[in-house]
C-alpha cells in the first residue's frame, strides 16, 4: 500500500504577493485632493454624532456642491 502525503498547504502560500510602493502617498492630483480633504476632516477636531442616517445624509448632502 502507498503512504499518502497528508501535509496541508496554506491558502496564503498560493496567493500571490502584491507589491508594495517605495514610498506610500499621493500619486496623481486626485490623490493629493483627496488626501488634503481627509486631511482636513481629522484636523477639524471632534466629529458629530447623528441620531438617524437620514439627518447624516441631510448634513453630507447640504456640503456637498452641485455637480450641475
């Protein structure tokens, strides 16, 4: 009778790696458009509380430009 070779692989030893970037940061203009808001944002201080999701949306809606 043959021995059976019962050793598991890990799933994570299949997958490949991703490469990671030199230097992590803005890449492009969007980028460093968006890293300036969220930037902000964490500067600003506290944030709010909500009592519904409704009020949020209300509140993101009203800062919000028209895209018009």
């Amino acid at each position: 009778m043959t021995s059976l070779n019962l050793k598991s692989i890990d799933p994570v030893q299949l997958l490949p790696t991703p490469d990671v970037p030199d230097s992590y940061g803005p890449r492009n203009e969007e980028d460093v458009r968006v890293y300036k808001l969220v930037k902000e944002a964490f500067d600003t201080g506290p944030g709010k509380k909500f009592d519904t999701v409704a009020d949020f949306m209300s509140a993101l809606d009203l800062r919000r430009p028209d895209k018009s």
